[in-house]
C-alpha cells in the first residue's frame, strides 16, 4: 500500500550535513513510488560551493550517462542542480536505498573525471547557456567527488533532535 508514501521533506540541519548521497523524500506517483536524492558534492556553508559554470558542465555529462546506463537509464527521471550549489538532485524510479545508488553516481562522477569533451549538448540548439560551461573545472569536481564516495561519504542525514518533546526524543523524517 501507498500508505507511508508521502514522507515530508527532512527537517535537514544543513549545518550537519557532509557530502554523500541522502534520501531527500520519497512520493507516491501512480501506484509506484519516486525517491528525490540528495546528491551532496560540498559541505553546505563551510566550503566554497561548486562554480555555477561547472555545475552546468556536471549537470549535461552526469545526465547524460545516466540516461545512458544500461542498468539504471529507465529509472532515472530527473538529475539536475541545486540552486545553492552544493550538490545535485536525483530523482529515480521506485524506493532504492543511497547505497544502491552509490555506484550509478560513482561511475558518472567517474566517467565526467575522465571526459575528454566535447560536453554533450553544449550548443546553441541544445542549451539555453551554452557558452556557461567549465569542463576542466567540472573535472576537478567529479575526480574529488568520486574519492569521496570512496572513501568517507555519508548516506543518512543525522536526524534533527527535538528537545522537550513528551515522551523522549523526537525525531523530524
Ligand atoms: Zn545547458
């Protein structure tokens, strides 16, 4: 049943958020579900974020492999930027967990590390901004976002603690 389907939006402290990869919501949408991902590249607030032209250039080349991977492109139904720069949201078919995504992303993140050009889409006809682009900037990007997922990346937002709440803790989901 599509009972628990309209889980609210996290109340995220983004003072407590690291890069990894988060389950931002997850909606019902015709008898399935779609799951909004958090794909998180900066420490909110406390790092430089990513450079508005190579989020453009991360933005064409992920999307473009993701909607190219033999495993995962009917899933995928969005992947676009954050408005703060920080990350990129990815939204996918059905409930899947972080860490099943985990490696999709890598292999993008991957692929873009490795990119050569030309950046898929980067014209006139294609795109709305098409000399916004930054493609060694967004190669930087993807090579230390890739180690990132190997290495310490997380894949659950800490939950927000309400205090005074009767009965105990309260946690915000
Ligand atoms: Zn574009």
């Amino acid at each position: 049943m599509l009972k628990e389907n309209l889980i609210a939006s996290f109340q995220v402290d983004h003072t407590k958020i690291g890069p990894g990869i988060y389950v931002s919501r997850v909606d019902g949408v015709g008898g399935d579900f779609a799951t909004t991902f958090d794909v998180r590249m900066k420490t909110p607030n406390k790092e430089p974020a990513v450079h508005p032209n190579a989020m453009h250039t991360i933005e064409h080349v992920v999307a473009t492999f993701l909607r190219n991977d033999p495993e995962w492109k009917d899933r995928i139904v969005y992947w676009g930027p954050m408005g703060c720069l920080t990350g990129f949201y990815l939204i996918v078919k059905g409930r899947p967990d972080p860490r099943d995504v985990q490696p999709l992303v890598l292999r993008a993140f991957e692929h873009l590390r490795d990119c050569e050009g030309p950046v898929p889409g980067a014209t006139p006809v294609n795109c709305g901004n098409w000399l916004l682009h930054d493609l060694p900037m967004a190669k930087w990007e993807a090579a230390r976002y890739a180690e990132i997922l190997k290495t310490t990346a997380s894949y659950e937002y800490e939950k927000t603690e309400r205090p005074g709440t009767a009965g105990g803790a309260f946690y915000d989901s």
